[in-house]
C-alpha cells in the first residue's frame, strides 16, 4: 500500500501526556510520522535517540517528529523521560492509525508469526500530502537518509 503523493490518513492519538493530538495541527508543517514496534527496545530505542539527536536540524527545517506504537502513554512518558526526547509519541492502542497508513502488517520472528507495525517513516509535507515514504526501514543510517531527503528536495 503506497501513500506517496496522496493526502495523509488523518487521526487523532493520545499523547505521553494524555493530550489529544490532530495530524491536520500540523498543516503547514513537515511531519516526520515514524511507526515503531515497542518502547525501550533495542532497534526502537536506537531510532528514537537519532530523531532525538537530529531533532534540531529537523525543526531548522520545519519539520516536527511523532512516533507512533501500541505503548500505553506512560510507557511512552518511561521512554520519553529516559531517553530525553524532545517530541510526543503517540498511542495507537487498538493500531487503527497503523492499520491506516499500512503498517500493520505479519511478522515473523524466532519461527512464530504475529501481527504487528512495521518500522515505517512517512514524510507529510506542508500541504498535508505524504510525499516520501521508508517502509522496512533499517535504524542504522535511517535518520540521516531521512534528513538527507528532507534537505534536498
């Protein structure tokens, strides 16, 4: 399922804080929507501290960073504190808002199938449109690729 070049599925997820967040708020600006299995798990904590290393660079750029998983928001808020994030994750406890940008896809591992979100990044430009998409994204270099795409487009 590619969404490049179409609007970007709206939602509405709670946040660490508990805070209703609206992807149409950030009409106007890029949004770097990055879908991630589990909190405070090896590849996903590696991710989360290179977005939260380039975090500067991306708002120079006017981009915003939002990760998405099923963590409950005081897993996330755990994570957030423990790392030192300086952006929301957000909850998609019931992973409609995956199931709507068609990450939630079949996994395999150790030989046992399950249902889960696929490490996937989407760029929204300004106009609310997804212009680029990471799908199977692998952490080493991803951030960089991403920046890199943002910068040079």
């Amino acid at each position: 399922m590619l969404l490049e070049n179409q609007k970007a599925p709206l939602f509405s997820l709670v946040n660490e804080k508990g805070e209703l967040i609206h992807l149409e708020d950030y009409i106007g600006k890029n949004v770097i929507l990055y879908f991630y299995p589990k909190d405070m798990t090896p590849g996903c904590t590696t991710e989360a501290c290179d977005f939260r290393d380039a975090h500067g660079e991306f708002s120079d750029l006017n981009a915003v960073i939002l990760g998405v998983s099923m963590d409950d928001a005081s897993r996330h808020t755990k994570f957030i504190e423990k790392q030192g994030l300086p952006f929301s994750l957000l909850v998609d406890a019931d992973h409609q808002v995956a199931e709507s940008y068609g990450v939630w896809t079949l996994k395999k591992n150790f030989g046992k199938e399950y249902m889960g979100i696929e490490r996937t990044t989407f760029l929204i430009n300004e106009q609310g449109i997804v212009e680029k998409e990471w799908r199977k994204v692998r952490v080493k270099n991803h951030i960089e690729d991403v920046l890199n795409y943002l910068k040079n487009r």
